[in-house]
C-alpha cells in the first residue's frame, strides 16, 4: 500500500494537493481571489459565445466554464491551468450534435473523459511533445477558418435559411445573400470591432470582450435596434446550475461517437498540455502531464452530468491567470464561483446581449487561431513541412477534422523517414581516405579483409540502399568489418538485414566483424542474433576500429596456417 501511495504522489498527485499540503495564507487566498475574479470575467462572454459557436445555447456554456472548470484546477497537474469550452471544440462539437444529437455529444464527452483518464494513467502525456508541428498549426488554423465561417450569418445578421454544412456551400451562400445583411447587426459588428482595436491599443487592461457586451448591449437597449439577442434567440438564462442528469444512451449510440470521441480528447489533451506548457514557460513552474490528462478526464466526464460541452485548457484565460498574480489551483476554483454568482445576478440582464457581438468575438478567436504570423514560417520553410501544413488546413476546412489529423500525422511521418534515410552515409576503404592511410588499406586489401563504414539511423527507410551496398561488394573476402559508431539507431528491418547479410557471409566463409557499436544498435542487434541462431563464431564485436582490424588479421593468419 505505500508503494502505491508513492507511486501516485510522484505520478499522479493533483497540483492543487501539491501546493495546499504545505499551507495556504490569508494573502495566497487574496492573490487567488483577485485573479479568479479576474479570469471570470474573461470567461463570461467566452463561454457563452463559444457555446453559441458549438450548436448549443450560451447557458451550457456556462456550466461548462464553471464544473468543468472547477474540476480541472481542482484534479489537474498545472499550477495556474483555467479549464472552459474552447475555440477547438465548436466544429467538432457541431457535427457530433447534427450527426447524434445532444445524447451523442454527451456519450462522446463520457468516452473522451474515460480515454483521457486512461491515458493520463498510462503516461501518455509526455508523447504529446511528438505531434509534429506542420499538423498543430495547420489543423488549428483550420479550426478557426471554419469557425469564422460559421460566424458570418450572425455578424451581418442575415435572415438564411437551410445553411449548407459544407464549407464552400456556405460561403456561396453568404456571398449570394450579402444583401439580405441586418444594417443594424452590421452597425453592432462594426462597433465591436472598433472597440477590440481601440482597447487592445490604447487601455489594453481593460477586458476587452467584457467591454463589447457591455457597451454593444446598452447601444441595442437604447436605441432599440432591430438586431438577434441571446434573449430573442435562446430566453433568459437560468439563475443556477441544472441538476445533475444524463439522457438515455445505448451501446450503439457510444460506438457510433468512438472516433468523435478519440478526436475530442486528441484536441482536449494538446491543448492543455501546451497550455500547461506555455504558463511554465512564463512562470517557471513544471506540471504534471499525467494528471492534468487525468484533470482533463474527469472534467468532461463532470461536464457531461450538467448539460455542459467538451471543455479543455485554455491558453488565454490560462495565461490572464498568471498575469493575474494567482498562487495556486484555488484561482481556478474561484473563477468558477464568480462565473456561478454573474449566472446568478446577472441572468436578467444577459438577455440583452447582442448576437453580432458575440459573432465577432468569435470571429476573433477564430482569426487568432489561424497563427498567419506562424504559418507564413512554415510557408517559406521546408517543402515537407509547407505540404504537411497546408493538406492539414484543406483537410480540416473541406473534410473533417478526423482526416485532417491522420493525413497530417502520415504524410509528416513519411517526409521525416525521408528526410532521414538522406542521412544514412555509406563507404568503404576506397573511399575513406581520411580514416586508413593507403599502405594500410593496401595491407587489408591484400589479406583480403573489407572495411565498411556506416553512419546514421539504420531503420527501414534506408534498408533497399543498404542492401543494395552490400550486394556490390564484388570479391568474396576473408573477413569484413562493419564500422558502426556513427549508427544512431537501428529498428528491427535495419537489424534483420544485418542478419541475413552475416548469413550471407557466414556461408561464403566470411568472417564479419562488428566495431564501435552503440548501446540501442547492440542491443537489437543482438536480440536479432539471437533470434535467428547466429553463433558467436559467426560474428564478432570490437569495442574500436583498431581492435577490429587486430581481430580481423588474427583470423585471416588461423585460415593461413590451417591451409598449410
């Protein structure tokens, strides 16, 4: 039992458990308090807008923003980590919604709390760092395309009908209708945006989305201007957290959502792991990636309960936390009390707010997650990358999230094995001048002993030019020494064709010796020995080039005097 309490304390313990086990002051409460406030009111619009953006009405943006959240900062592995629906989800969201309905979004939320867990306890967390950076960029910057198309009805208050859920149908559509556009929605986006640009310039302290719903929903109250609220579209909101339910499921409806479901919790466990990430980064705090999936897990999982979305870590609000002067996870909980109070007092009030506002917060988040200023670097980079990036983005806007994810993660494995047969180097005495002086070589010619160098990673990309290598060398020698020092790595084909070429050898009654070899090469080669029955007579190893060609000429003098 205390190894398992050991284990879990070093793997697994809560950042939250973390920090307060060793004592938590009245001035760490205040700095919690202040930044909690301050973080839900950045939350507040978010979650309503992001809700809106996913199929759902602004009140379960809500109680994702505060169970979910609370969850999160409560179980999770980071220090200063906000948890809350994100700009990621609204697609994916949407099209489980239109697909299943609201019960399949509430499976799916129930299997990627459950994977997240999983992978959280299998430390699967660290393996994050291996997503290549072409296929986050551009299936990120996908996601806000998308997301901003989605927004457009509603900034321009246009009065469409039958949406196309396609990409290209939509846009067709609103440029076939710009003339159906509600002046007055135009005025309210119009307004929304001077007020971000004029706020991020010149008072960037102040919250800026706060800021539009505030002065956005007093503009519509006085001037009576005809445009969509949150009141008109989806009622008041509710003064409290629903209690805690689940619709009827079956077996069928889970397996149908099993891939929404892996994509939700690919998405939930990136984003907050480089959320986690970034706030270290800017705090110098480390998280716990094992956890944090685990937090991750058990948010949605409590998010499900309450008629909530998929909710993550969100670098934004993750980032305010921060600046915010937060001391612990507690800011997190907090921020999810406030958003409670605001549903509570301000529930009246919330109706008023303008559609084509909450449009063009969307429409913002959107256009930050296109990261042009990162997209252009990859553009002018690599042809592998630039490929990688943009078949990402098409994919992600034109098929799915899904496909675009897979095709990426392929077509960024394939360029790399590519890129690293290139460094695959082979040569043999003819060409390794630097290395044997020539009276040298001429002597190994002589005794009929073969020198071959080999340097860079040893796996199946490179196999067909190995093999082919090896099948030039032209007369059948006493002896050949393999040089493996500058072998990073080999995987299991690189060692098989070791393998058959020493069976090769062995039947030519060619001695092969290996020298310099390095721990991973060893150690699969001599697995790979083992498996196939290869006697150490058949092979030899030197732990360097000199002791390879002592070895080597030893032998080629016992083949000598027993043919005397």
């Amino acid at each position: 039992m205390r190894k398992f309490w050991r284990i879990i304390k070093r793997d697994y313990m809560p950042k939250s458990f973390e920090i307060l086990k060793n004592g938590y002051s009245f001035d760490m409460l205040r700095r919690d308090t202040i930044s909690g406030l301050t973080v839900s009111i950045v939350s507040l619009p978010l979650a309503m807008a992001l809700a809106i953006a996913s199929g759902l009405t602004p009140a379960q943006g809500l109680y994702t923003a505060i169970v979910a959240g609370f969850i999160i900062a409560l179980f999770g592995g980071s220090r200063y980590q906000i948890g809350g629906p994100t700009g990621a989800f609204a697609v994916l969201v949407l099209e489980v919604l239109q697909g299943y309905g609201y019960s399949g979004l509430i499976a799916a939320m129930l299997l990627t709390g459950v994977i997240l867990i999983v992978a959280g306890i299998l430390k699967l967390g660290a393996y994050i760092k291996y997503i290549p950076y072409p296929v986050v960029i551009g299936f990120t910057a996908g996601i806000g395309l998308t997301l901003i198309t989605t927004q457009i009805k509603d900034l321009f208050g246009m009065n469409v009908q039958n949406l196309p859920n396609d990409f290209v149908g939509k846009w067709g559509t609103y440029i076939s209708n710009l003339d159906q556009s509600n002046l007055g929605a135009v005025f309210i986006s119009f307004v929304s945006l001077a007020l971000y640009i004029g706020i991020k310039k010149y008072a960037p302290k102040i919250p800026v989305y706060l800021a539009i719903l505030i002065v956005t929903t007093l503009l519509v109250a006085i001037f009576n201007l005809p445009v969509d609220t949150i009141g008109s579209k989806y009622g008041e909101l509710p003064k409290t957290l629903p209690a805690p339910s689940l619709p009827q499921m079956n077996l069928a409806l889970f397996q149908n959502v099993f891939s929404a479901s892996l994509t939700v919790a690919f998405l939930a466990a990136i984003e907050s792991l480089l959320s986690a990430k970034v706030v270290d980064s800017m705090s110098g705090d480390a998280h716990n990636p094992n956890s944090e999936l685990i937090g991750e897990g058990l948010a949605n999982i409590g998010a499900a309960f309450f008629m909530g979305l998929p909710a993550t870590g969100a670098i934004a609000r993750t980032a305010t936390n921060f600046r915010a002067n937060a001391y612990s996870p507690v800011s997190g909980m907090l921020q999810s009390l406030f958003l409670l109070i605001f549903m509570f007092g301000l529930s009246s009030l919330v109706k008023y707010v303008p559609l084509p506002a909450l449009a063009l917060i969307l429409v913002i988040i959107g256009w930050n997650m296109l990261n042009l200023d990162k997209m252009y670097g990859l553009l002018k980079s690599q042809a592998g990358d630039r490929y990688t990036l943009l078949v990402t983005v098409c994919l992600t806007v034109l098929v799915n999230l899904s496909a675009a994810i897979a095709v990426g993660f392929i077509m960024a494995a394939v360029i790399f094995m590519h890129r690293m047969s290139k460094e695959i180097e082979l040569a043999n005495m003819e060409t390794m001048v630097r290395d044997v002086n020539t009276a040298v070589a001429q002597d190994l010619r002589d005794k009929k002993i073969i020198v071959i160098r080999v340097a860079g990673p040893l796996f199946f990309g490179v196999v067909s030019e190995i093999s082919q290598f090896f099948k030039n060398i032209g007369m059948r020698p006493n002896v050949i020494i393999i040089r493996m020092g500058h072998v990073s790595m080999i995987d299991a084909s690189g060692a098989n064709l070791i393998v058959e070429f020493v069976e090769k050898m062995h039947k030519n009654n060619t001695k092969v010796i290996i020298s310099n070899i390095k721990t991973q090469p060893k150690r699969i080669l001599h697995q790979a020995f083992a498996n196939a029955h290869i006697k150490l007579k058949d092979i030899s190893t030197a732990s360097n080039y000199d002791n390879a060609v002592k070895m080597a000429k030893r032998h080629v003098a016992r083949q000598n005097k027993s043919s005397v």
